[in-house]
C-alpha cells in the first residue's frame, strides 16, 4: 500500500529545511500503523534522536530529553517516503538546550523526480548531564 492519493500529486512550493540535517531515514512497511501511513510514534523517536544529536554536539557531553514540548503532524508520511529530520538550536539554557526539528518527507514518486514536503515539526528539550546522572552547565 502507497498511501498516496491524488490530492498529494499536485506540485507545491518545496518547503527550505531548517536546521542542520542530522538523521535520514526511509520509512518502510514495519513502521506503519493500523491505516497504513507510517507510526507517529516512529517520527517522534526519530525526531528526538535527531535533536539530541546537535544538543549533544554543542554540550560537549551527554543529553538527555526532558520534554517535548511541541510536536505537530502536518502531514502523513507513507512506505518509501526519505525522510530528513533537521535540527536547529533554539534556546541555550544554564543545564538545557532547547532544539527546533523540521521533518521533511521526501517522495520521489510524485509529481516528477522528487519533491519535499514538511511532514512535522517539533520543540524538544534536552538537559546536559556529568558522569553521574546530574545536571551539568552547557558550555
């Protein structure tokens, strides 16, 4: 099952991602739900790798999620579907970094070679810790 309907062949504006692209993945029929368009579940759990990422990168250190603030499903993903998950820092607490994941699906079976489209996105924070499990300053 594809998923794609005819509305979604029509061309749009391709959407510029936000944030560094920092996880890729293709969208396969073990991720889907009971419809058949992929698990939103899926996308969360790839969108707080791909956060944790960069958090982790400007921590110098281990992260770990402390709250996902914001997550919105702006479109469905479907089986085949590559889908990027960019991530930009958005605020820079004293323990915290709070990151801004754009998801973007790529379909490269409608309307021509390929085309992008913003699947969701999402406000995720991140706390930075020491060896011990604690809270430790971001530097």
């Amino acid at each position: 099952m594809t998923g794609h309907s005819e509305k979604n062949k029509t061309k749009r504006e391709q959407p510029i991602p936000r944030g560094i692209p920092t996880v890729r993945m293709m969208a396969m029929p073990a991720d889907t739900n009971w419809l058949g368009d992929i698990f939103g579940g899926w996308l969360m759990s790839h969108a707080d790798i791909a956060g944790a990422v960069l958090a982790y990168r400007r921590a110098e250190g281990k992260v770990v999620t402390v709250a996902v603030n914001n997550f919105l499903f702006l479109e469905p993903v479907f089986i085949g579907d590559i889908v990027s998950f960019y991530a930009e820092i958005d605020q820079i607490g004293t323990t915290s970094i709070t990151m801004n994941i754009d998801i973007l699906s790529e379909r490269p079976d409608v309307a021509g070679p390929y085309e992008n489209i913003r699947v969701a996105t999402a406000n995720i924070t991140y706390v930075h810790i020491d060896a011990d499990g604690n809270p430790d300053k971001v530097k």
